[in-house]
C-alpha cells in the first residue's frame, strides 16, 4: 500500500472514532435529562446539516476543491499492443525467495508462472479494460502486450484519457512480473495534441534517454522531468511496482499555491506510458540458458504455475512466450482541476460512453471546464486561482442595474488600486458612462428615485423656442435660455422682460417710461393717432412716396441697406419701434450693423397710410439712416428711405450699385 493511501486510510479511521465517540457522549447526556430531548435532536439535525465546502458558516467565499480520487477507474486505456490474436501461452520466470541459508544468505527459486491469452475467450483475454477495474491483490487481473524477440525490443505504449485537467499526485503501475528494464511516462495538457515528459525510469538512463541519473532539481529546472532505475526506489515500494510522486523533490511544493509553474507541472488531461525494454541485456542473455525451463520437463514445479486457461482443441499449435510486458494495475492519484472554485466535477454535456468526459460544478461566479474563467458580467476584477487566504471570487460589474454586459479593463483596475476594472457595455434606460452612473446627453437626473431605477433618467424638457437647444444639464435639468428667458424648460419671461412674437427672441425687455426715446428732438409721450382721423388727403399724398424704386443716388445717400424680418411693434410717442432680425448686410457704413436682432425706428405718421406697410414674420429690404434713439444711433426709416417686399433681383441690384459706390458724389 502507498504512504498517501495509508496516511489516508489512517485519517479517516481516527475521523470515524472521534464521530463514533461525539455521538456516544451526545446520547449518555440525553439519557441524563429526557426533557431536553428535542434540544438533542436539534443539535444532532444540525450537525449533520450538509455544509456547504465553498462557502464557511457566514457565508463568505473560500476555497474548495473536489475529492482526492483514482482518475483511472474504469477508465479507457488505449493499448498499442494486446495479446490474444493468435492463442498463446504467455509465461513469466520469477524468482521466489525460499529460505536463509546458514551464511545468512537468500536462497531464491525460479518459478514459471503461465496464462492463457486468446482474445476470441472473454475468460482467457487480457485487455487494457484490465488495467482500471478494481485491483484485488490476490487476484491479480493483467494486461499483457503481444509477444517479441527479446533482441529486437518492440515499444509498447499505453495511453490513459482522464476526460479532463486533473492536477495529479502520483503514478502507479503494478506488473503481474518483474519491472521492464526502461519505461518513460508522459503528460499531455491539451487532450493529447502535445506531449512532455514526466518521468523516466532506467538502468542505464544515459544510454536510454539520454539523461543523468543524478539531476538535481531547483527552482529553475523543477518542471523537468528526470531518470532514475525502477529496481532503487527509494520509497521502498515492491519489486513489481513503480510509483511516481509528481512533487517529491521539487522545491515549491510547499508552496504550491504560488508557484504557476509547478500547477501547469501537476496538469494533465492525459498521461501515455512507454515501455522502451523489458529485461536489462544481460538478464536477456543468460535467459534462454541456466535460468531458463524446459517445457518439456515434467520434474518442474508446475504446481506453482497458475493457468487460467481454457480447454484448447488438441489440433491446435499453441505457442510459448516469455517476452512481453504484463501490467496488473494502473493508478492516476490526483484532484479534478477547478482551481479552488468547486468541490465536485460531473460528466459534461458533451460526455458519452466512448468519451466520459468531466466538468466542474463552479462556484465563486467562474465558468469553464475548469473554473479558469470569470461568467458573463462578472469582470470587476480579473479572474485569479483560489488560495487558502483568498478565494478570489468573481465580482459582478457595477452598472447599477441598467446594463447586462461588461468588459474587463486592466488599466483601469490598476487606477483604481486593484478594487474595479469592468466597464459597462450598452448602457440602458438612457444612462451613460463606465457604471452607466450618469445620463446620458438629452437627459438628466432623476432626484426622486434611486439611480438603479428604470426611471433614473428624464427627458429634457427644453422649450422649443425659449431654449438655445434641447440638451440641459444632466444634473440639474436646466436647459440653455435664450436672453431674457428663464425656467427649468426656459418656458417663460425674466422680470423686466416682456414676450414677442419672434421665435428668435422671444423675450424682449420692457423699454423704462421715464427715458423715452429721442430722434431729433423729446418724444411726445401723450402722443397717440387714430387712423380714422387722418384724411384722405394726407393719406394719398403720404403713400404716393411709397411707389418710389430705389436708385443708384439713394444708394450713396443712405448709411445701410439691410434684408431683415420684422418680429415686433411698439409704440413710444411719434415713433415706432420695430424689433427685427437683421439676415444680410447689403450695405454698411461707419457705425456698423452685425446680423442679429436690432431695432428699427419709423415715424408713426409714415405709418398712417401703411407707407411702409409692415407686417409682422415678413422679411424687407431697408434702405435708411443711423439716427439717435435713447442715447445711441440705431437704424432709421426716414422719408428718404425705403421699405420694400424683398426679392432676389432686387438685393441683386443693390450689390451691384453698391460695387459702384466709389462713383457717388461728395
């Protein structure tokens, strides 16, 4: 039996005597006091509650790890050769120890031990099936390899799938003989698409593999694989046994939650033994000599042979071989690979009875075969193998609860001081930003619900025309107000301001009454007309001017020449104000106009006979001066200047006259 299978077989007994022991007490104090009965069942329900092994009593993550087990049982092996094509009779010659002899020496016996191999006789075969089925040493069951010339070795192999990564303690093979001369055991990680050496085992590794049997092993070669002979082992195992400890010696093992390189040493998905030579070259020569038994020599002990042979037809030529390796057991020790976040592998989905393969029950949000990965939207932090300090659990990205996705990001985790990396992908319920923490543009905070709400974020609510657009402030929900426009949707007036017509500026303030505007002289603030007292005649000599057509000398005259839209009216004495939209500068002159909104003064007695005639949302050509209007030159509709519906040839022709300017008289 193996050290670790002892020590373990050990623990479990003392585990069960100390149960045993715990029960008893519990029952001689219930005996004491019947009326605390149910207090005793209570205790012992809870005791053997099913505890979770991934999580303690409070419920916080840690590490576990599934159940040390054979990862060959009843598992496939794939043999290169197997005996029984052909009926033959497969012998072995062992030495058997049989007394001490006076000098103290050890008198050994050669005993011939044969089996019947006919792969055509489920009784009489021996198959690679034998090699994982329930190993009973006192029925030994073996597989045994087609024989060959002992001079002419033949390489066998054997190749064990385990159906998925295990991380793996040892290697065992039991022979029904003696240990071959040379074998060499591999690993494969990737389901067998590469291999690595694991061990090597040889009389004379030098010649065999081409390796020292001297190695020493440091931190810098401890993945490496070394050579040693199978007849000095010293974990003194028995002669028909080879045991390979994949740690001993290495020096991380006893660190192995640090140390990545000797975690990809113990990995493997599967492990392919091959046995290079079967008896050292002078064992082989001396074979068919003085140690060799005649088969015809019915004086040999052939009550020591064990035959499990079936009755063969007496017509049929059997065939004697004594060159062939014969394996009883193969063991693969180690721990399904869930890197510390489960405690249990279970067949895959994929799993069948040709290919039983595993996967692990992950917990601590992970997923994979083998827990080597965070689930989806678990990517806070990045994935990282669990230790018995740290079970290093996957943390759900923090996205506040409007988004299902997320990637993550290593700068960022290393600017947050490795406590967040995931980044928010597809933000919803009109949210933005690396959590979808803020609003995104167009919207704004919703300050009477929690920012993980659907409704988190409003709509802005702009004015269309109060407001300079429709994006607020995502915080406040203030949107841009035009000049004199205030509100939280810019939907009404500021004080001192009083509402247009115009969609430009909606909100004009209101003139002060004691500053009245001035022209050429004080405004008469009592002033007010009524069109029905103005007679015909005034009318009709008032809007006979109205018919002029503008001219190259009026050009010259006049201080600018505008197409602007008129807005508003507004009366102040013998004047009128007109607020307007200034659109194109067809001329200018000192005191320069800008497009945008000014105001246009015209005489209320021009207005008397509709001459101009303006109409407020219609668009004119303005030919006038700059005159003085409560302290400042503003634009002048006098009776030297004209006011007409605007037309494209008409501002047309005014460009061209003002290309010409420079012919105007002095």
């Amino acid at each position: 039996m193996f050290p670790c299978l002892r020590y373990s077989i050990i623990v479990l007994l003392v585990a069960d005597a100390a149960l045993a022991a715990r029960k008893k007490h519990r029952q001689l104090e219930s005996d004491e006091d019947d009326g605390n009965t149910s207090s005793w069942l209570s205790m012992f329900q809870a005791e053997q509650a099913v505890i979770d092994p991934c999580q303690d009593e409070r419920g916080t993550a840690r590490r576990c790890i599934p159940d040390f087990e054979n990862a060959a049982f009843r598992r496939r092996v794939h043999a290169s050769s197997t005996c029984g094509k052909v009926a033959t009779r497969h012998c072995q010659v062992n030495a058997v120890r049989d007394s001490v002899g006076l000098a103290g020496t050890t008198n050994e016996e050669l005993v011939r031990t044969c089996q019947m191999c006919d792969a055509s006789n489920p009784s009489t075969s021996h198959p690679a099936a034998l090699l994982t089925d329930v190993n009973n040493p006192s029925n030994l069951t073996c597989w045994m390899s087609e024989a060959f010339n002992v001079n002419t070795p033949q390489n066998v192999s054997l190749r064990l799938s385990l159906g998925k990564k295990f991380e793996l303690t040892y290697v065992s093979l039991q022979f029904c003989g003696s240990k071959p001369d040379s074998l060499a055991i591999f690993k494969s990680s990737d389901h067998g698409k590469s291999w690595q050496p694991f061990q090597y085992y040889s009389t004379n590794c030098e010649k065999t593999y081409g390796k020292s049997s001297r190695q020493k092993l440091s931190v810098h070669n401890e993945h490496e694989a070394l050579c040693s002979d199978p007849n000095a082992d010293k974990n003194g195992n028995s002669n028909n046994r080879i045991a390979f400890s994949t740690l001993d010696g290495r020096p991380s093992a006893y660190e192995f939650d640090k140390s990545s390189l000797l975690q990809d040493w113990v990995t493997a998905t599967d492990i392919k033994i091959e046995f290079r030579r079967l008896l050292d070259p002078r064992q082989s020569e001396s074979l068919s000599s003085e140690n060799s038994i005649d088969d015809n020599d019915e004086d040999n002990s052939w009550t020591n042979e064990t035959l499990n042979s079936a009755p063969v037809a007496s017509t049929q030529e059997i065939k004697q071989a004594y060159n062939f390796y014969s394996v009883a057991d193969l063991a693969v020790g180690g721990r399904c690979k869930c890197n510390g976040h489960a405690s249990a592998c279970v067949p895959s989905s994929s799993s069948t009875a040709e290919t039983p393969d595993l996967e692990c029950q992950c917990r601590h949000n992970t997923a994979g075969r083998d827990c080597e990965k965070c689930k989806p939207f678990y990517f806070d932090r990045p994935w990282a193998r669990a230790t018995s300090q740290n079970a290093n659990e996957c943390q759900p990205c923090q996205c506040n609860g409007h988004s299902r996705s997320c990637r993550f990001n290593m700068e960022l985790y290393k600017l947050s001081g490795s406590r967040s990396g995931g980044v928010c992908i597809k933000c919803r319920h009109n949210t933005a930003g690396r959590h979808c923490h803020h609003c995104r543009e167009g919207y704004y905070r919703n300050p009477e619900v929690a920012l993980n709400n659907k409704r988190a974020c409003k709509q802005c609510e702009c004015h269309p025309i109060g407001s300079l657009g429709r994006i607020c402030n995502m915080t406040t929900g203030q949107c841009p107000c035009k000049d004199g426009v205030t509100g939280l949707s810019c939907n009404r007036c500021q004080k001192g301001y009083q509402q247009s017509q115009s969609p430009i500026a909606p909100c004009v303030r209101i003139p002060q009454s004691e500053e009245p505007p001035i022209a050429d002289g004080p405004a008469d603030e009592d002033f007010e007309y009524d069109t029905d007292e103005v007679s015909s005649e005034d009318n009709e000599g008032a809007c006979a001017e109205c018919s002029r057509d503008i001219n190259f000398e009026m050009i010259c005259k006049k201080a600018f020449a505008i197409r602007a839209k008129i807005l508003s009216q507004e009366s102040f004495g013998q004047w009128a104000r007109f607020t307007i939209e200034i659109r194109r500068i067809l001329k200018n002159g000192p005191e320069r106009l800008h497009k945008g909104l000014r105001h246009l003064w015209v005489p209320t007695e021009n207005l008397k006979c509709r001459c101009p005639h303006l109409e407020i949302s219609s668009t004119y050509v303005i030919v006038g001066s700059m005159q003085m209007h409560g302290g400042q030159l503003q634009p002048t509709f006098d009776p030297d200047g004209i006011i007409v519906q605007t037309s494209e040839s008409l501002e047309k022709r005014i460009r061209k006259m003002v290309r010409k300017r420079s012919r105007c008289p002095e």
